[in-house]
C-alpha cells in the first residue's frame, strides 16, 4: 500500500476521534447518599457498637451491590460516641455541621438523649435500634426507634424479681440508661407488693462496687437486681457479689444476653429481661451466616438484627421520597405497609419515635446458656 495513503488514512481516524471525543457530554457524579453512625466503637459498650458498625457495612455493601438509591451508592461515615452524651453531641454536630450529613443512626440512650433535641431542632433523622430509655419516644417526630423501650423492660425486671422474694434491693451503673429503667423498676416493685429495700449507684465504668454492694447486702435482700449499663461492668458486679458471699437469687437486665456473661460461672442462675428474640426465618440464617462469615459469631444477637433491619426500612423509604429528611420523617411515620424483617413484622408509631408489636424477652442462664422463661 502507498504509505501516502496509509499517513492520510490515519489522520482522518484521527481527527474523526478527536471531533468524537469534542462532541460527548461530560458525565456528572452521582452525588452518594451519606448517613452517620454514631456509637460506642470504644470503651465499654464497644461489646455491642461494633456489632452495629460491623452489620451498617453489612447491609449497606448488599444495597450497594444491588444498585443503590436509584444509582446512588450509600456512604457511611462512622464516629465514636463512646456511649456518653458530650461525645455523642459532638460527633452529631461534625457529621451534620462539617460532613453535611441529615441522617443519622445512634447507638447508647446516653448518646441519643443529647443527641435527639439536636437533631429535632436541625431537621435531621436520628435512629437509634439499642437506645431503650424512655424518653427517646417523645423526643420528636425526627426521631426514631425500631427496639424496645425500658418502661416496659422494668415491668418485666420487677415481675421476675418479685418472684423470688418480696426485699428487693438494686444496683445501678449511673448512665441514662440505666438510671432511666431504675426510676421505672422501683415505681413497678410496690406496686407488684413488694418493696426496694436498697438502692445502690455507682459511677459508670466504674469496676470497684464493693462499697456499694456491702450496703446493698446489709439490707438482707431476697433478691438483688443487677442493672449495669452494659457487659463489662455486669461482670464486675458478679464476681463482686460472689466474692462477698452472696448466693441468693439474681434478676438482671440486658447484659445477660452476651454470651460472654453466660460462659460466667457467678452469672448461672440469674434471670434476665433482655432483647426479644428473633424467630427463626431464612433471612435471620441468611443474614447472620453473612456477618460469621465476614467477621464472627457476634456476641449479642440484638444489634445485629435490629440495625440490618433499619437500614433495610431506609431504604425502602430513601426509594420512596428521595434523601430530604422531611419526607423521610412523614414517610416513616406513615409507611404505606408494615416492615418484614429480621425483628418481625412491625411500623413505627404514627405519633412518636416507637415501633409496634416488639416487647423484651425473659430468660435464665443455667448450664452455661441461656434458656427462655415462660
């Protein structure tokens, strides 16, 4: 061939390629969807905040994969509340006032409750799937939770202690939490026909209660109420009670449900009021074989469950009527059909933060597992 022809030839491909490229329309990035999580990844309640962190990347890698919001992938920005309500406040204020973030979900009551008055005032949804305290229900209609609350968490506690024996004496991390369910327990002992012969309060963290419980024990209860704010410190209680020679009977709260306290030799025996158990159903094996498989058998069912399941009702809403908070909040409020999920088959509240149809479970701990109470 003429190499004349061949030089030509190749600066017509080539200018037709430049005039091609010229005449495309430059493609914009989809804006991604970002939420927050705020919630204790250190510290105490780390038991269960990674458990949350862990399940959020979960989920939202299962909703990226399957093509987003509309094309839009989900983004996550994560921050460490610490399960305290100055620290949760200000990783709210960083996520909203810097990252421009209108979504977040909350991890501790302690967190939430600083948090909640914030984000009503900003417009901002904040969801919390483990914060129990009673006042999160009225807190706002930006406000949302899809657990249960400890109003009814202590009528249980108080049914179950007042099985064992009228004296009735409690234990108390300091905590919104768990300050919270106490205030509520010693309203329901009395009116059960019994009586709170003791109260003790201990700072929260704190691993030295040997003063507390000497005083709890000198007002020869029938049964002690443990109420700590979480895992670690349940702990300490127990082997400090043992220590000091008790062995009567034992009603705790949430904390019995970690695996961890059931290997517990001081914990064999006790009765706890807990989170609601998950029915057995393909998507809880689904969804819990995943999180095995990507991280480890997690040492709390709840937060697993609970957190996939709002992430998965966000996104039946962000599909609905886009990512502008107002819209998310009327359309959670007034979901066309209830939710099926892990928890069950349940709607929030048309008028507060709350779910139907999810109540606290009862069980013992014997033989190194937990057996359901009827």
């Amino acid at each position: 061939m003429n190499t004349k022809y061949v030089v030509g030839a190749l600066l017509i491909a080539g200018v037709v390629a430049v005039v091609s490229i010229l005449h495309q329309t430059p493609t914009t990035p989809v804006a991604p969807i970002k939420i927050g999580l705020i919630g204790p990844l250190s510290g105490d309640g780390a038991a269960w905040g990674v458990i949350e962190k862990n399940v959020m990347e979960l989920a939202v890698d299962e909703v990226n994969t399957a093509g987003g919001i509309n094309g839009r992938r989900i983004e996550v920005a994560y921050e460490d509340g610490r399960c305290e309500g100055t620290t949760g406040l200000s990783a709210a204020k960083k996520l909203v006032e810097v990252d421009g973030i209108k979504i977040l979900f909350v991890s501790c009551s302690q967190e939430m409750q600083s948090i909640a008055p914030y984000a009503q005032a900003h417009k901002v949804i904040a969801w919390t799937s483990y914060a129990s305290a009673s006042t999160i229900t009225h807190a706002g209609d930006y406000i949302f939770r899809n657990s249960y609350s400890n109003i009814d968490m202590a009528q249980a506690m108080a049914t179950q202690a007042l099985k064992k024996g009228k004296r009735v004496a409690i234990i108390t991390e300091h905590s919104a939490f768990a300050s919270d369910l106490e205030h509520f327990f010693v309203q329901d002992v009395p009116a059960g026909g019994g009586a709170v012969v003791a109260q003790e309060i201990f700072e929260q963290g704190t691993r030295d209660m040997r003063t507390q419980i000497t005083k709890l024990l000198a007002s020869k209860p029938d049964v002690v109420v443990l109420n700590p704010n979480g895992r670690d410190t349940g702990l300490a209680i127990l082997k400090q009670l043992s220590d000091q020679g008790y062995q009567g009977p034992l009603v705790g709260n949430f904390f019995g449900g970690s695996r961890d306290v059931q290997l517990s030799t001081q914990a064999q025996g006790m009765v706890y009021v807990s989170d609601p158990v998950f029915v057995e159903s393909p998507l809880k094996q689904k969804v819990f074989a995943a999180y095995i498989h990507r991280y480890e058998q997690p040492d709390m069912e709840w937060p697993v469950g609970s957190r996939y399941d709002a992430i998965y009702i966000l996104k039946d809403a962000l599909l609905a009527v886009g990512d502008d908070p107002t819209k998310l909040k009327d359309y959670l409020h007034h979901m066309p059909k209830a939710f099926t999920g892990i928890l069950g088959t349940y709607r929030f509240d048309a008028n507060d933060a709350d779910i139907t149809n999810v109540q606290p479970s009862i069980a013992k701990i014997q033989n190194f597992i937990s057996v359901p109470v009827k």
